[in-house]
C-alpha cells in the first residue's frame, strides 16, 4: 500500500480523490458522519465551535477537507448545529469543493448531546447512500480537525481487514491518579495511583461495519437525550453491547479543539505544515 505516511505532518499530503486507484480500500463504500453541533462552550464566547476559525477557517472546513484528502471517503454527513444548517451547509459545500471532492453530501441538525448527534447522522446517511451491512462507517470529530490522512486510511484498512469496531488512541504520558470526594476545605485526597502502561487516550475517526455502528446505537438508544448516560464516543457503545472494539496508532495532531490553547497549539501545527 504505497501511500505517503502523513501522520507526522511534514509530508504534504497527496491530493487524492475516492476514484484514485491507489486507494487502499478499493470496492468497499466508506462513509463519514462528522459531528459538528457541539456548542464550543470552553473556546469562550465564540459561537457553535464548527465555525471557529483556525488560521483563517472554520474548524468545519478543515475537518472536511482532511476526510476529503484521506483519498477514502465516499460520501459524507456533517451533523451541525440546529440553528445554523444553512451556514454549516454552505461552509461544507464551499470546502469540500476546494479540495475536489464531489461525493454525496449532507447536512442536518444535530441533537443535544454527542451520541443524540450521531444518531441524527445514521438516520441522514441511510437516506444520502443507503448503506450496505458491510460498508465502512467512519465517526468523527469536526473537534479533531487536523486528523492526518494516513490515520483516516489506517482505520479504514482495520475495518476493512476484518475488525468491526477500530478506534485510534495514544499513549497516556501523565501520571494518572484516582482521587476521591472533596473535603470541606475543597481538597481532594488521592485515593490510588493508576497504571498508565495499560491506559490509551481516544481519537477519532473511529470506524466500524454498518452492522455494527447501527446496532450498537440501537442497543444504547435509550442513553441519547441524556448528558450524564450519553455515550462519549461510539466505540463505548460497541463494548457496552458486547462488542470487540481494537485500536491503532492515533496521532498527537488528531487533538480535539476544546479549549482556546487547544486552538494555539492547531494554530501551530497548521503553521508547520
Ligand atoms: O463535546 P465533545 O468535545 O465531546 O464533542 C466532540 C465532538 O462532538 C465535536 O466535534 C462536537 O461538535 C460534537 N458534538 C455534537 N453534538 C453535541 C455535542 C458534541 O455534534 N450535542
């Protein structure tokens, strides 16, 4: 598989379309729900995150352009923010179409919490490409918008070699505690030290069968309008309903955007790029 190992970032990375046939995954439809309606609450006082800028453009726009330039996405969902589906239509199409891609795309509000979200995107894609079983459905965060194209690819070729449920993670470099409740003077004494050695931080895309992504959201329906049972990532879901999830090598530049020196540090990594 001759593709250009971008995860590092200094590499530029080849523009390649769904019908480059160097594409790894050739025969097997692969689709994307990014998620996008998140408030942005801990950037401040911005408006919906997705259209934050970085280096001139919206979150939004990178992300997209980054699934489009991963050369494996066929067509594409952005669940975005309720009040704003004419903006965040208006921005996908634009970005899309700078980076050449032509695929099937739509847009639609997303719900109150992360996984309401992505349930709203199934339903969308079921009428954008009525999927098959098999197809690949890749989750992912419009946070993480700087993804690099060789993590998109290696979740898809694990899907597509067999695994149903593949989620990237990096290692956790802190030294983790366990802490209990808080005493009168607002401390919070240390209750255990955690093994880091066997502990992973997770990104997105994750990617999964259809199968295996609607069942799971069907098993964990019930969990959607709630913030405190919401699931916050899919593959959660997967485990819950008894699945096997496995993992790959994500990438430090697949950062979600939370907070404003999250946003310096995108800045950064655009710059160097
Ligand atoms: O809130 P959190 O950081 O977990 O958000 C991760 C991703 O999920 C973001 O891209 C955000 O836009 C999206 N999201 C969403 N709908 C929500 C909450 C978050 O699409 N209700």
């Amino acid at each position: 598989m001759s593709r250009p190992d971008d995860r590092g970032g200094s590499e530029p990375e080849a523009p390649m379309t769904p019908n480059d046939p160097a594409a790894p995954v050739r025969g097997v439809r692969v689709h994307c729900v990014l998620v996008a309606a998140g408030s942005g609450t801990r950037l401040g006082d911005r408006g919906p995150k997705a259209f934050v800028e970085l280096a001139g453009r919206p979150l939004l726009a990178h992300a997209l352009e980054g699934l489009a330039r991963s050369g494996v996405v066929d067509s594409i969902v952005v669940v975005g923010p309720a009040g704003r589906i004419p903006d965040a239509d208006a921005a996908s199409r634009s970005a899309l179409a700078s980076a050449g891609w032509t695929g099937p795309l739509a847009v639609v509000p997303g719900g109150s919490t992360r996984q309401g979200s992505v349930v709203a995107g199934l339903a969308a894609l079921d009428d954008l490409a009525a999927p098959d079983e098999t197809d690949v459905v890749l989750v992912h965060d419009a946070a993480r918008c700087l993804t690099p194209g060789a993590q998109i690819r290696d979740v898809v070729e694990a899907v597509v070699g067999g695994h149903g449920a593949v989620i990237p993670v990096v290692p956790v470099t802190d030294t983790l505690k366990r802490v209990g409740e808080a005493s009168a003077d607002g401390t919070e004494p240390v209750t255990a030290t955690v093994d880091r050695a066997v502990l992973r931080a997770v990104q997105t895309p994750q990617g999964f069968t259809c199968a295996v992504v609607r069942s799971a959201h069907e098993f964990g329906a019930e969990r959607a309008g709630d913030e405190s049972l919401a699931a916050t990532d899919d593959a959660g879901l997967v485990e819950a309903a008894g699945g096997q999830v496995v993992v790959v090598p994500g990438s430090m530049e697949a950062l979600k955007v939370t907070t404003p020196w999250d946003l310096r540090v995108a800045e950064l990594i655009v710059a160097g790029r």
